[in-house]
C-alpha cells in the first residue's frame, strides 16, 4: 500500500513498503509534497485545537492562514534535515557491524522521516502548547500508543535505509531512545538544581 503523496498518511499502515519505495526511487519530491500536506492538515488541526480549548482568539486571514501552513512546512524540511543528518552521522560514523561501518545515506534517511518526523514534532508541539491536553487520559494513552508505533516505523526505516536486519534496526532505536530519555532527565534535573540555587 502506497501513494504517490499521501505516504505521510499510508506510512502508519505499510511503513516496509513505502520506505522501500522511497529508498530506490532515491527522490526527495514526492517526499516533500507529502510533508508539505501534512504541514498543512497539521496546521489546520493544530488551530482547531487551539480554538477548540479557547487558548487565544483566532481571526484569520485565508492569505495569514496560507503563511502559517508555509512556514510550519520549512520549519519541517529544516528540522527533519538537522535531525536526518544527525542520525545518519551517529550510525555512519559511531556504529560498526562486525569490522563494517553502516555506509552513510543521508537523501534517503531524509526521504524516509519525512514521512514520520512531523508526526513527533505535532505530537511534543501539541503536548507542549496545549496544556489542557496534559490533564486528558484519553490524550495521554492516544499518544503512549501513537509513540510506540512510531518507535517500530523508525526501526523500520532504519531497516529500509540501512540495510541492516529487524532486530538490530529495535536495539539502535531502542539505544537512541534511551539517550534520549537520558538527556531529557537530564536537562529536567539541572533546570530544577538551577533554580535551587
């Protein structure tokens, strides 16, 4: 199951095939048209939210509106090429498989989280700028359950754009998340140590 640009929506449901696909056509269009609609359904949801729970009073021009999508959609591209490029140095330059070192693909990482890395970013937006959406269980067990699947897409495409095997695509995922975690703890107790002192 895939689309030409819609695989930012198919990616939740046949993730191997889409990066398969992403990974040899070896093209970043269809993969910004995708990022580029889902800039856009993110940013239409993202102020019906805001709305929604009355944080502020949204008067829009369509023209404004239009300027919003466009910016939230370079701010994608920015942030998934920073990120694309960090990962593919970490597993090309820091990770050996036996005495090989994964070979560096940096156009098809970028392809590939196109599809995935706007959803963590609308997720820890939403999580961040909607504070109401903290005290919601049913919000809370939504996005436990939409991180784990995004954790087995991002192995996936680890897998896909690697090359390498299912089970070692979880443990380097498995790793990041753990330093993630870590640094995140991390910063969390400084800021507090900070203020104490």
């Amino acid at each position: 199951m895939r689309s030409r640009f819609f695989n930012g929506f198919l990616v939740f449901f046949s993730p191997d095939s889409i990066f398969k696909y992403t990974k040899k056509a070896e093209s970043a269009f269809e993969p910004l048209v995708s990022l580029l609609l889902f800039a856009g359904f993110s940013t239409i949801l993202g102020l019906k939210l805001i709305w929604f729970f009355n944080l502020y009073e949204l008067n829009l021009l369509f023209s404004t509106a239009l300027l919003i999508v466009f910016i939230v959609f370079f701010i994608f591209i920015l942030l998934n090429a920073a990120i694309s490029g960090l990962l593919d140095w970490i597993y090309s330059c820091g990770i050996k498989l036996g005495k090989k070192s994964i070979p560096s693909d940096f156009l098809g990482s970028f392809c590939c989280h196109a599809y995935i890395m706007p959803v963590w970013l609308f997720l820890v937006s939403m999580y961040l700028f909607l504070p109401d959406l903290k005290q919601s269980s049913l919000f809370a067990i939504f996005a436990v359950l939409l991180m784990i699947r995004l954790l087995d897409i991002e192995a996936r495409l680890v897998k896909a754009v690697y090359e390498l095997r299912l089970i070692q695509s979880y443990v380097l995922v498995f790793f990041q998340l753990i330093c993630i975690v870590f640094g995140a703890s991390l910063a969390y107790f400084s800021r507090d140590i900070i203020k104490y002192f």
